[in-house]
C-alpha cells in the first residue's frame, strides 16, 4: 500500500516515510545543496552539502529534542524559518512525532500574525534569535512558552538552539491516521484575512503522487525550486536540491546573477520558478549572451505568464521542456502545458480581448472540474452543482474535486463556506476564486480572478489578457488593470510601471495605450504611471489588488 493512503493509524501514513525510505536506499545521495553566503561578494557560491542519511538523522535527533522540550503529538508550532536546511529539518521533525507545523505567508503584519496564532493556537515557535527577542513580549501576550532558534547564535534565557538538539536520542516516526494533519499553511487570499489550508498527510501524500505522475524526476537530476513546499516534494522524490540564494519575496537586481551562479557551479537541470524568476533570469541571460544548455525541465507558475516571456525562456534554455503549472495552495497541480504547445496554439479571436485570457493547458485527469456562474455567492447548504454550471466556453468560476484537493482549514468553517461547495452527494468541491473557460479542445484559459471583474453595464471585462498586453509594450515592467471606487463611482486605470522615470516616454507609453484600448474597445478612465505595483509576499508575481486600490484611494482623495 502507498505511504499515506493506509486505512487506519500507521507509520506509513506519516509523509516522513518517504525521508526515511530514502535515507536507507541511498543513504550517501546529496539532499541538499546550499550556502550560508548571500550575495555576490564571492565569484563562486561557498555551498555546503546534506545527504539523505545526515538529513535523516538529524531530523530524527531533532524530533527527540522537540519531545525533550514538551512538544507532543497534534501539537502546533509556528516554524518562521528562511529557506534553508533548519527549514525542512524543523518541518520534518515535526511532523515525525506527528505534531503540526504552521507556515505563514509573510509576518510583515503583526495583525495577521494575531489571527494566525488565535486560530491555531501554538505551543511553540521556531525562528531566528533577533526576532524571538523582539517579540518577546508578543510571545509572552500569548503564552507560547517554548521558543527555538534557528540560527546559530547562543541559547540565552529561555531560547532554545535549534543546533543543540542534533546530537539528541533518535526518535521513531509516530504512527497518524492518513487525516491527521501534516502542515498548516496560512495564505491571506483575496480577503486579506489569512486562512490555514489543513494539509492532511493524505492530502501532501496525494499531492506528491500527482506530481510524480506528471512530472517524474530522473535519480541524476539535481533541481533548484524557489518554492519551499516544491523542496518537501523533492524529499519525497529523493532527489538532489539545491536551495536558492535568494528570497523572492524580497527581490533583487542581483537575483538573476545569483540563480545563474548556482545553476552553473552545481550543474543545476531541473528547475521550479516563479513567473519573475522564469522572466527575470531569461531577460538576464539574453541580455548578457548565456545560454543555459544543461537545463532540460522548467516548472513555473503561481501567476499568469506571457507568451512573450516563454519565448524569451525557450531562447534562454534550448534543451529544456518548459511546463506552465497551473494550481494554488489548496490544489496542486490543476493544469498543464508545455511551453511550445502553448505557443503553438492561437489565441482566439474575441470582440472582448480580456475574455481570451491566458492558456494554462488542460486539467488533471485526476480531477473533475467544472465553471459555475460567476455571480455565484457563498454557499452555505449541500447544493445540486449541476444546476449552477456554465454551458462550455463560457467564462465561469473554476471549481475542482479529487483526492489531491484541500478539504478544509484548519479550525476555519467561515474560510469553508466561502471556498468550498459540498454537492448534494458529500463530495467536497474547492472554489478556486479564478475566472476562466474550457475550449473545445478542452484548453483552460484564465481570465482574472472573481474579486477583480471590471462590471460595465451588462458586460465583463477581466485583468489577465490587458495586462499581459501592458507589459509587452517597449519600455513597461510591469502592469495593472483594475477598477475602484472614486467618490462612489467605478473608476478604471492601466496603472504602469516604467524601467525609468522620463516624461517623453510616459507620454509616448500613454498614447500607445489609449490607441490599443480604443482599439480593442477596452473600458478605460485613466493611465497611472507608479514607481512600483504592491505585489504578493510570498514570489511577487502577482499584483496585489487590495494594496493597489488603497494606493489609488490615497492618489485620487
């Protein structure tokens, strides 16, 4: 039977099994590559290695040390932990006595962190020494007494080094049932209130499995993802990763110089990225005359992507199957495509361009899924889903079922109500917030998000296709198209971002925008030139909305 999918409690249902399966079949492979230097003081990255059997061990001697300090089963602990080898090691330690480990998006809001921490209610903290000393008072508000730090500065007080558990007593892999839950991971959505997707050992068990299917790995291939959870897949793969030098949430100039340095020096093939590492690093290499003959798979995804942007890539990388990955956190993978297909395939010819949308490929045979109406409110009783379903091609609110889907959130019925749908026979369906219509071909093209619909008249018009159209145009970074409220009138903006500030090209960028949208016969009230668009904290890809429109209040009063 798979690890995860076992009837009733057992050790093969904790995900930590596929670690330690690992461990013992190649015990000297390399887990982890990775360098305690940032930046590019140095030519060559100082990166030190991990193997499978090293990893294991000092998760299981950290899962000893956890107990030692009072940390138990179904217990929740925060782990706020740069990417890094404490990162998993903590996670896995974890979820090996089968206590809970919360991941947040961003802490950059202390009041989402109250929310966080009133809602799973957590007995400890892992994270760096300056920050659990600048929130020590925080800490104490809320009574999460056991504190761990997770670099390598001295115990004091009641802090705890996460290092002075790895010579600890191993400990043996607790036995869960195949619900118990494995991970919490909170994301604010477009509600800007967070939420935590209860992660099931099933669920990340499943998951797994789907990405095995679609995307197998070769034992040779040595991966570099920028997402931290696509890292815990490759653990369950037992593959080589090299962990990025960088932090996408925070970018840098020097991030494209950085990731091709590791790439380079650590014969990097597979790769996971976000849309601006996918775009950033091909611009890069274009620009600087590189081509990366080695690499042979790409994954990206987390946010619309551009035609243009691929092409860019499949210059950049020639060797390479590039795979647009279409998903979220509560489901993963959805849909996808490869980058020539894609290409390869026309998009239509539409009276309302933002209907086009972008084609992410066609979805999973392991779901079902369906679009329903996109006025289709929060459903609060056991519905007949048919009745609510678009005829096809008709742009509707993508829902999907099957065994890699989230059910829920962790102790969250209001998050439940508003992003799920139980049909009439107990099935679970997650609504996935985004827009979109299925083709003839059975294609998935996206159009924008539900909370974003520009509503004009009897009409709609979407964000995806206008700003992908933005951001081709000479001289633009990056682009918005979105609505708000001015004075109790919808107002609508192309709010653009310019490589530099100069008046002639702003000028020269505003009659080309008017031209196209008159063109297209695209609603539009105004073009906004910005210094910079909010983007969302965890790879800053996509725009951040919410934040936009403040701005755009504050602009306009």
């Amino acid at each position: 039977m798979k690890i995860g999918y076992y009837p009733s409690k057992h050790i093969n249902n904790n995900v930590v099994s596929f670690l330690e399966k690992h461990a013992k079949q190649q015990p000297h492979k390399i887990a982890f590559y990775f360098s305690r230097h940032s930046g590019l003081q140095l030519k060559l990255f100082n990166h030190k290695s991990i193997t499978y059997l090293n990893f294991n061990s000092k998760v299981s001697s950290v899962a000893g040390g956890f107990l030692k300090l009072g940390i138990r089963k179904k217990d929740r602990v925060i782990v706020f932990v740069p990417i890094s080898p404490e990162l998993y090691i903590s996670v896995a330690a974890l979820q090996r006595i089968g206590a809970i480990p919360v991941l947040l998006d961003s802490l950059s809001r202390q009041e989402q962190l109250a929310i966080i921490i009133k809602n799973s209610r957590p007995c400890g903290i892992v994270a760096p020494t300056i920050w659990l000393r600048m929130s020590e008072k925080y800490l104490d508000r809320f009574g999460i007494g056991i504190r761990i730090a997770a670099d390598e500065n001295f115990e004091e007080g009641n802090i705890v080094r996460l290092a002075s558990l790895f010579s600890g007593l191993a400990q043996e892999i607790a036995p869960v049932q195949r619900d118990h839950t494995a991970l919490i991971t909170y994301t604010t959505g477009s509600s800007g209130v967070p939420k935590g997707a209860n992660r099931t050992h099933h669920f990340l068990a499943a998951q797994h499995y789907a990405l095995k299917r679609l995307f197998p790995y070769r034992q040779t291939d040595v991966d570099l993802p920028v997402f931290p959870v696509f890292a815990l897949n490759n653990l369950a793969s037992g593959v080589t990763t090299v962990i990025p030098a960088i932090d996408i949430s925070k970018p840098s100039p020097e991030d494209a110089k950085i990731l091709l340095s590791q790439i380079l020096q650590l014969k990097v093939n597979c790769m996971t990225l976000a849309p601006s590492s996918f775009r950033n690093l091909a611009i890069y290499c274009n620009e600087t005359g590189i081509t990366l003959e080695g690499i042979s798979r790409v994954l990206t995804g987390g946010a619309p992507i551009s035609e243009t942007d691929i092409s860019k890539f499949i210059t950049t990388a020639p060797h390479s199957k590039n795979w647009i990955l279409y998903g979220s956190t509560e489901v993963e993978p959805i849909a996808y495509i490869e980058s020539k297909k894609m290409l390869s395939i026309k998009a239509p010819k539409l009276t309302n361009v933002t209907k086009v949308g972008v084609n992410v490929g066609k979805i999973d045979k392991a779901l079902r899924y369906k679009c329903i109406d996109i006025e289709t409110g929060d459903i609060r009783q056991a519905i007949d889903i048919q009745k609510r379903e678009v005829d096809r091609g008709e742009i509707g609110e993508l829902i999907v079922a099957g065994k890699h889907v989230c059910l829920g959130y962790y102790k969250n019925k209001e998050a439940f109500l508003r992003t799920k749908i139980k049909d009439k026979s107990g099935t679970v369906w997650h609504r996935t917030g985004d827009l979109a219509r299925i083709d003839q071909s059975g294609y998935l093209w996206i159009v924008g998000r539900r909370h974003n619909v520009i509503k004009l008249d009897n009409d709609y018009f979407f964000p995806v296709r206008p700003e992908i159209i933005l951001k081709d145009i000479p001289h633009i970074t990056n682009a918005a198209y979105l609505n708000f409220k001015h004075k109790h009138k919808q107002k609508i903006v192309a709010v653009i971002v310019l490589k530099r500030k100069d008046r002639e090209i702003e000028e020269k960028c505003r009659n080309n925008i008017n031209k196209i949208f008159k063109k297209e016969k695209l609603p539009l009230n105004e073009v906004i030139f910005m210094e910079e668009i909010p983007m969302d904290v965890r790879h800053h890809s996509k725009v951040d909305y919410n934040s936009l429109r403040q701005k755009l209040n504050e602009i306009f009063v």
